[in-house]
C-alpha cells in the first residue's frame, strides 16, 4: 500500500530516526498512525516539541515561524518537517494533554491512539478536497478500523474537546463511503467495519 513514492518516504522516515536520537518530542501525523497501523507510510513529519527542544534544533536547523499556521518549519526540498508548541499552535486538542498522555510505539513517543484520531479528524476537517485531506481521511480509516480502538474513550474526547460536528462528519464520511481502495477495503469489508463502529458507538 502506498500513496507517496517509496523514495520519498524511506528518505523520510530515515531523517525521522535521526531527530528520534538527539530529540524529545511526540510524533503526531502520519508517521503516528504507521506505527499503529502499518498501513500508508507518511511524507512529511508532525512532531510536538517544548521550547528548548526547539532552541536546540534551531542550531543545527533553519527552523522557518509560520505565524499563519502557527507551527515552527524545517524545509528539505523532499518533504516537510512540521513543529507545534503548546500554547501556541492550534490541533484541536490540548496539546499538553496530547503529551501527558503520550504512550511509545516502535521507539517512539505517540499520542493515545483515540487522540491521535481526534488531531486526524481535525486536519481533515481543514485540508477536504485536496491531496493531504484524501491522505487524512485514509489515516482516519486506518486508525479507525483498529481492533483496540475505544469507541467509548473516544466519545468522551469528542465531547471534551467539543468534536461533535467533526464526529458528525466522520459518521456521514463512515457512511457514505462503499470502499477503500488504497486501503484494499472492498465493499463487504467496508460494510463490516460499518457495522463494527456503529454497533461500538455509545448510543
């Protein structure tokens, strides 16, 4: 399964094993949901950082301030690096409680696999229609489809973190959907997971 190029990727995650070894952060985005799901391998990289992590790769970094986005940016040509702080940047959900309760997954430090659907859900909500949104929207399947994933935990974030109208979209995205392709979800597996979720979902 694939959905950028090979190359891009393994370059990619190369450069995301060596921030692993000479920074603290909690990796967010695409990369996350791989590591829970091995499914779609990611592009660029999402990571949550404290300020003196920070400081400390804007020596070695040309670390770009996109007050727009309210993130930090480290540029390589290929693929993206992208840098949240808390009480700074915006994902929907408190970024200091997306830290505390941070669990490691391969290595690495991720967020509790409902929140890391909650940051997911709220990227899609903002990129719909364009190449990074269908790239959100098949990480939220793949989180989704998930056999450990608790349906009622999630519920209680939705309310929250005031998720409703996100959540609402996920259930009209869950049920207006009849297969995945790149995701190899035919209709009869997409109608299971249909009725899986649903069956799940407090009422």
């Amino acid at each position: 399964m694939q959905f950028y190029h090979e190359i891009i990727t393994q370059k990619s995650f190369v450069f995301l094993q060596g921030l692993k070894k000479e920074y603290e952060f909690v990796l967010i985005g695409g990369w996350a949901v791989f590591l829970y799901s091995h499914g779609l391998k990611s592009k660029d990289i999402d990571i949550i950082v404290g300020y003196s992590e920070l400081a400390k790769m804007k020596e070695k970094y040309e670390v770009l301030k996109n007050e727009r986005l309210a993130k930090y940016e480290i540029k390589t040509g290929e693929f993206d690096i992208d840098i949240y702080l808390s009480h700074y940047s915006d994902l929907g959900v408190d970024i200091v409680g997306i830290e505390e309760s941070a669990v490691i997954k391969d290595g690495f430090l991720v967020p509790k696999l409902e929140l890391l659907f909650l940051l997911k859900l709220f990227a899609w909500d903002n990129r719909r229609g364009t190449a990074k949104g269908r790239k959100d929207e098949l990480d939220v399947f793949c989180l989704a489809r998930l056999p450990e994933f608790d349906w009622k935990y999630y519920s209680q974030m939705v309310k929250k973190y005031s998720f409703e109208e996100r959540h609402r979209l996920f259930i009209k995205l869950l049920k207006t959907t009849k297969e995945i392709k790149e995701l190899a979800i035919n209709q009869q597996k997409m109608a299971k997971l249909k009725k899986d979720i649903l069956g799940k979902l407090p009422k």
